[in-house]
C-alpha cells in the first residue's frame, strides 16, 4: 500500500506542466452561467429530501477516491460495478425532486409569457368567489374542517378520478353539505374547475416537505398537490377553524375574507400584451 501511495506521489510530481487556455469574454460568461446554475441548483437541493441522499452519494465518491488512491482491489471493484448503473439509481432516487424541478421551470415567468395567452379569461367569477367564501368562513366557526382546490392552467382530472365525479355548480349551502361531518363525502378534497364543482371526496399527494406541527394531513395535502400543480388550495382547519389559503406551496394562515377572494381572483385577468407562441384560451 506505501509503495502504491509514492508511486501516485511520483506521477504527480512528475505531471507535465499544464498550461491554461485563453481567457476571454466569453470563457468569463460559461463559468458564470455554471456557477449560477451551479448555486440555484445547490439552493434547491437543500430544501429537499434530496440534500441526505446527496451527502451520501459525496460519502461514496469519498471511499471510491480513497480506495484508487491505495489501490484497494475489492472495494474497487465494487464502485467499478455499481459505477454502470449510478446515473439508473439516482433518476431513481431523485424521481420526485427531478419532477417538480421539471414543473417548476415550465410554470416559470420566463415560459409563462412565450406560451401563455395575450389576455387571459376569469377562471372563475366574482360571486362563485363569494360563494367559496362564506362557505369557508361558515365551517371556520362551525370548526368542519374542509379542503378546496381551485383548478387554474394545469389540469386536474388524474386528482378527480380518485374522487366522486359531481359536476354541479358552486355555492355556499354545497360546500357546507360536502363537508359535513358523518357524510359520506366529507373525507378528501373538493376540486373546483371554473364555476363547477368538479369532484368531491378526492384523494390528493402528501407533501414530503417538513411541516409545522401546528399542520395537519389536510395542509400537508394543500402543499403536496401545489407541488405538483399551481393549484390555489382553500384549507379550513377542524381543530382550530383557522382558514389557511396555500399557493405555490406556502401556507397563508388566518386569512381574512377579502384575502380568500383576492387570492382566488388574483392574476385571472391580465390584458398586457405578450409575446406568444401558443394561444389555449379557457372560458367560464
């Protein structure tokens, strides 16, 4: 093992002489480009689950760089075999962080504004936000714990088929009822598309994010279909009948009722000019 470890000493000190290449412009541009895809790739990384398993792969590399440096033959032997699937096991691994990296980046502003419309119709209309409200605002004093997802550009109807088709049309006295203890539709999430309740009693993805513990399942499930949506989830608490409005998966606690309906009309009508490529228009 000593006479491996001078000998790697030997070729580095007798490692011919590197010469760096030419510096320019638009070498400075490529390192800043990967440095800052570098950092927000990083920033990422760390508000997952993905930063432990990240470490453990750096442990990994670790052993691998020690076991060529002293020439250990069978651990070697094993990274060299596990080498050939390791790009297989990581997609594996970080399956759902690389999903929601993927869904964020296409609901960003930058693509937001090449494939959105020109002008943008009301998802929904001032009264069915009225209606959403002084549901919620009822069962907040009743404490009836309830859980509406407000459909906006990315479609729902994977999430409504684990549920109760309904189709009918918004309003206060049917909120009240879904939600209602001991019926049976009472357990899940509502989904609202437009002016219509699409479906109740719907089963939606728990975020893997840490909480607060003052959260519940049905927050964790606001959060989680926010990730892999854009969403607007309405959420009344059972316990406390704090109302909580969650979008692009943070929570809004305690909100008022002129919160809930800026919340649920914000951004639906936007007449600036863009420029586009696609044009897919929702109507009421």
């Amino acid at each position: 093992m000593l006479a491996s470890f001078n000998e790697w000493l030997m070729d580095i000190t007798n490692a011919p002489v590197l010469y760096l290449p030419a510096f320019g412009v638009l070498q400075a541009v490529d390192i800043f480009i990967v440095a800052v895809l570098l950092y927000f790739v990083i920033r990422w990384i760390r508000k997952t689950q993905a930063w432990v398993l990240l470490k453990g792969i750096a442990f990994i590399l670790v052993i691998a760089l020690a076991a060529e440096i002293f020439d250990l033959v069978t651990v070697q032997w094993i990274v060299d075999n596990a080498i050939g699937m390791g790009l297989v096991v990581i997609v594996i691994l970080f399956q759902p962080e690389l999903r929601k990296a993927l869904e964020q980046i296409g609901r960003g502003p930058f693509l937001q504004q090449l494939i959105s419309e020109n002008e943008q119709t009301v998802l929904i209309s001032s009264h069915t936000a009225d209606e959403i409200t002084k549901a919620a605002r009822q069962m907040s004093e009743n404490f009836t714990g309830a859980l509406i997802v407000m459909e906006q550009e990315v479609d729902l109807s994977e999430h409504e088929r684990t549920g109760v088709p309904l189709d009918a049309q918004v309003s206060t006295q049917l909120l009240i009822s879904l939600f209602e203890k001991n019926t049976p539709l009472h357990d899940g999430a509502v989904i609202i598309r437009g002016n219509r309740v699409s479906a109740a009693a719907c089963i939606l993805p728990l975020s893997g994010e840490s909480l607060d513990s003052a959260f519940g399942t049905r927050h964790r499930a606001a959060v989680g279909i926010c990730e892999v949506s854009d969403a607007r989830v309405l959420v009344v608490s059972e316990e406390t009948g704090c109302i909580s409005i969650v979008s692009d998966g943070k929570i809004t606690r305690d909100v008022s009722d002129e919160a809930i309906q800026d919340a649920l009309l914000f951004g639906q009508l936007d007449k600036t000019p863009r420029f586009t490529f696609f044009k897919n228009r929702r109507r009421l």
